[in-house]
C-alpha cells in the first residue's frame, strides 16, 4: 500500500492537478502573470502565513511525542522565516510590513483558514497535518514543476524569485520533512476506517488552495 500522503495525493489527483497547474501558477512560470495579480496574492499570502503559523503552534499542544513537538515548533518557525520573501518583494512596491498586517482579509484567506484552525481544535494531530500539507508540499511541487521550464529558470521572469524560493533546498527539505511526518504518523494512527476522513480533510484543503490562486488571479475580495 502506498504511503498515506501519496494515497491521498493519488485519491485526489483531480483536486490536486487543478491546484498545481491553475493559470495563476502558469502565469508565474511564464512570467505572464499580472503584476497587480501577484501583488493581491502576496498580500493575503502574508496573512495567510500568520494564521498558518497559528496552526502549526496548535499542532505542538497536539502533537503525541516531544519530537513531535519539536518538528511543529520548526515548521512554524521556517513559516516565519518565510514571511520575510513577502516582505522583501512588497517592500520593493511601498508595502511595509505594518500595512502588510493591516490589509483586510480576502473571503479565500477566511475560508482557508478557519477550515485548517477549525482542524487543528477538533482534530488530532494527524488530521492537522493533512489539512496543511497541501499548502507545504504543494508549493515545493509547484516550484520544481516551474524551475525545470525554460522560462520558469529565466533570471528575466518577474517572479523568478518566487520560483527559487521555493525550489530552494531549504525549502525543498521542509515539505519533504513534512511529508515523511505525515507518512510516520500513518504509520502508528491511521486506520481504514479513518481513511475517508483524511481523504475528504486533503480534498476540501487542496480545493482550497486552488481557490486562493483564483483569488489572486481575480484579484477578489
């Protein structure tokens, strides 16, 4: 039997596909992507980030062993961390950070987020990692998808900084840190009797990030 994240991933590859290879994603690899578009994104990614950051603190009051523990507490600090490319690129705009936190919430970000916080307080710490990891592994996905194309590698595209990013080994290691946690923890908690669960968890959170690209792409409240 396949390990549990490639299971959902597989379970949910139309989900999946539509998230990973949406226009706005195309748009960043072709460098095409409306100046205003990335900038919306940006934005609400950074509150995005802040909430996100919210969960994985959750997941260290959920997780059953220290080093559990240990490995939440560092995914919310690398979150942190990366806070810091949103503030950097909008700083090349004008935007500072107090106005980057003052920016109202996109209904995208609200949904998104109140899903995967909701998840973190009524679930266990198996189901909160699930409902992140679309977001963690996904963007390492997307990235390496984009680094490999011609235009996605060209120092030219505007967002090539966005690609290293996360394309980047840092980055790289977080989402495989995060998928091999998720695949651990399968390996003690998951029952196929819960599968179903984790499945409809990993869908609604995958649609959700596909719903945040279209979003920024529509530049929506």
């Amino acid at each position: 039997m396949a390990a549990l994240f490639e299971r959902l991933r597989q379970d949910a590859s139309a989900e999946w596909e539509d998230y990973v290879g949406h226009d706005f994603v195309r748009g960043l690899g072709e460098g095409t992507l409306p100046k205003a578009a990335f900038q919306h994104y940006l934005v609400q990614d950074y509150l995005f980030l802040i909430e996100f950051a919210r969960a994985y603190a959750l997941g260290v009051s959920k997780a059953p062993t220290l080093a559990d523990m240990r490995k939440a507490a560092g995914a919310m600090s690398a979150i942190l961390s990366e806070m810091n490319l949103h503030v950097r690129l909008c700083g090349e705009w004008g935007i500072d950070a107090r106005t980057l936190e003052a920016a109202p919430p996109s209904r995208a970000l609200l949904a998104y987020t109140s899903f995967v916080l909701e998840i973190g307080r009524r679930g266990d710490y198996l189901d909160l990692i699930v409902a992140l990891s679309p977001c963690v592994i996904g963007y390492a996905d997307i990235a390496v998808r984009l680094s490999q194309t011609t235009s996605g590698r060209d120092p030219a595209n505007p967002y090539a900084a966005w690609i290293a990013e996360y394309s980047g080994e840092p980055y790289q290691a977080l989402a495989r840190d995060a998928q091999d946690e998720i695949d651990r923890i399968a390996d003690t908690y998951l029952t196929e009797a819960r599968y179903p669960r984790l499945l409809a968890i990993f869908r609604r959170a995958t649609r959700l990030e596909a719903d945040f690209w279209q979003m920024g792409l529509a530049q929506s409240d």
